[in-house]
C-alpha cells in the first residue's frame, strides 16, 4: 500500500488502516497523526495554505470587540419537550475570546486560530437538549429501529480500495494513554483504532455501557446521530446555534460559566488534570467519561456544555469561514456554515464542526472546553469522546 491510499483511507474512515502489522511505521504515524488531529481541534497556522495564514495572522487579536447579547423576546412555541430548553435566540457576538489565568498560553491561543474574527450572529429561538444524549436514548433509538452505527459495519473493499483484507474490521478510536510520559509530537501514542470499539462497547470488546444508561453515548458518527435526531423528530445545531446556547447570555466570557476556570476554587467541568496523555488524577472528581449533568449548568439551564464530550454540530468545517462572515459585514441572520468543507490538513475530506471540548482537554494539549473555539472531526468516524445534543423549533402545545 503506498502512502496515498493510505493517507486517503485514514482520513475517510481510519478503521481500515489503524493495523499494528504494517512495517511502514513512518507512514502509520504521518497518517494517523493527520486524522486524530481532527478529533482533538488541532489547528496550526504553519499547516494552513498561505492565503488564509494570512487571514488568521492578520485576525489573531480577535477583530472586533465583544459586543453585548440581546435575546429575543419572543415567547416560545409552546411547552419545552420533555428533557429540553428553551434558548431564545438573539444577537450575539461570536468568536473565541482571549484565553486567560492557565489558558493564556501557546495552547490557549492557538485554540482560538479559526475562532477569530469575533463577528455578530443572530439566531432565531430554538428549543435544545439539556444534557448530551445518553446511552439509554440512543437504545430506546436503536431498539424502535434496527439501526446499525457506522463502526459496528465492516468496511468494504469498494470504499478502501488497496486495503488488505485482514484490515478491514468494524471498530472505533479509542483513547489509550500510555503509562509513561511522552512527548506531545505525536498523537499516536495515546490514540488506537480498536476493533470491535462501537457505542455498546466505546473503548473496545471488553468494555461496556451496562449500567452507565446516563452516560453520554459516544462512538457515534455524523450520519449516526443524525439518523438519532430524525427519529426524535429533533435535528443537529448549526454552529451558531450552539454558541449562542453556550454562552448562556453571557458576552465575551471565556467559559460557558463566565470569567474564571475555577470559580472559587469550584471545578465546573469534566476536563483532564494531572500529566497529560499518561495520568489523569481524576481531580474534578472524574477520570475519562462522566455521567451527564455532573456539574452546574450554565444560564440557559444547559449541562455540560464544556468538556464530558465534543458535540457534533450541522456546520461543514472550514477554517477561514468567520473570516468570511466578517468581510461580508452586517450581522450574519441564521448563518448555517459553509457551502463546501475543507481543512488544509486534510484537503480532501469532509469534516463537521465539534463544539465544546472533552474529558481530553487541559491547558497542555487541548484549552477547547473555551467557549467560542472549535474542533472538527472526519463525519463517517466516531470516537470515545465525541457525542452529540438536539434542538428543536417545535415545542408540546399547551
């Protein structure tokens, strides 16, 4: 296999070419370094095309300032459905703001690199989940249906062409820390392709969801939790969406709480501490995944908006798209992404926006459980720590 099929196979659905057995390890780490990127948010101004590194240096104090949230008045269509919150809508300054306390450094600030210019959006309102969606929604889902997620189906020699046989596996990407500290260089040493890893088992066969139903499911691709959202007659939140709800009505704060990481010393979201990738100390009173709703929500009545898991959202990823909503001018009215994906690390896939960061996230690697940054992820590939949230226009009538 030479390194452009390769390539391409780990950046369409990485389960066909994650083998421990191919002798090209030069390659394996090129390759699987490009497509764990995408899940961890990792955006650098050295990979971008020279056109828009010149638009992200150009914007890197954050253009325009914060300015303030101005909520609709308008009352909402009804009774929030059972389990969901009225958000609602507004206009609303959108971008990442300059890090601060830990987060003022290199990580923090290249976190916010396709976050910037901050610019004016106005959503309409919109009813959202106040939790990720558990395991348990997502049986009640599988159960109603039949439906098969994508890690759970063997790949085909059609869709990885010049992939060997005894590659082609069902399964998902898997956090997997090294016991030893590493250098940061290379993602591959704390990432793996696991087979047999779905969303009933969500770091390999021998794990399992029996008794975490109120867990966020995980493992789940784009066309998975959209085919979730169609059954609960619900759809996935535009990018813009999802900020607004974020913030909470909060303006040009850091985190989705406000000012400070730690409020009086108060952790208030699932994120890594301790040596990152080899020892989570579990000091916010989890290490790896956590239940929903573990910590305080934020203004709208939302829980964990910042950390837990990444959050699929309807936008395709681009990184120069705020630029694009700048230069335009005005306030952008419901804007719902890009027409066309792409990501200059991976030119040739498509890839959706994540929101909120993950347990993952920490001021060594990954600051993006910021409010206002953003991740991306390839849509056919799920991980252990990507989940998603609904919204809604409908509400129950009274």
């Amino acid at each position: 296999m030479n390194q452009k099929q390769f390539g391409r196979g780990v950046g369409k659905r990485a389960r066909a070419f994650l083998p421990s057995d191919l002798t090209n390890s030069r390659v394996i780490c090129f390759c699987t370094v490009m497509f764990v990127s995408s899940f961890l948010g990792l955006n650098s101004l050295d990979s971008l095309p020279t056109v828009l590194r010149a638009e992200s240096q150009a914007t890197a104090t954050g253009g325009a300032a914060f300015g303030p949230t101005v909520p609709n008045t308008k009352q909402p269509p009804g009774t929030a459905p059972r389990g969901m919150v009225w958000i609602p809508g507004g206009e609303f300054s959108m971008g990442a703001q300059d890090p601060t306390g830990a987060d003022m450094n290199k990580v923090g600030m290249q976190a916010t690199t396709d976050a910037r210019p901050i610019h004016r959006v106005y959503v309409d309102g919109f009813f959202m989940d106040k939790t990720d969606v558990t395991n348990a929604q997502f049986a009640a889902f599988v159960k109603s249906t039949g439906y098969i997620t994508i890690a759970e189906k063997t790949p085909t020699a059609q869709d990885f062409p010049g992939a060997p046989p005894e590659n082609l596996y069902a399964g998902g990407v898997v956090f997997s820390p090294p016991n030893h500290a590493v250098p940061l260089n290379n993602h591959f040493q704390w990432w793996t392709y696991m087979k047999g890893a779905n969303w009933r088992h969500p770091t390999g066969p021998g794990s399992s969801i029996k008794g975490k139903e109120n867990y966020p499911v995980v493992q789940v691709a784009y066309a998975d939790a959209e085919a979730y959202a169609r059954w609960a007659h619900k759809r996935l939140p535009t990018e813009a969406e999802w900020e607004f709800a974020a913030r909470g009505g909060l303006a040009g704060k850091p985190y989705v709480w406000g000012e400070k990481f730690k409020p009086n010393g108060k952790w208030m979201a699932n994120t890594f501490q301790g040596h990152f990738p080899d020892k989570d100390t579990g000091a916010d009173g989890f290490i790896g995944l956590a239940p929903v709703a573990q910590f305080a929500p934020n203004g709208y009545g939302l829980y964990d908006m910042a950390g837990n898991v990444w959050q699929w959202t309807s936008d395709w990823y681009r990184p120069d798209y705020y630029y694009q909503l700048a230069q335009a001018g005005g306030v952008a009215r419901n804007p719902k992404g890009p027409d066309t994906p792409f990501d200059p690390a991976e030119p040739n896939e498509g890839k959706k926006v994540h929101r909120g960061g993950s347990f993952l996230c920490t001021d060594q690697y990954c600051s993006r459980y910021m409010v206002g940054t953003r991740g991306k992820g390839e849509i056919s590939t799920g991980t252990n720590h990507l989940g998603f949230r609904c919204v809604s226009y409908r509400g129950t009538k009274n």
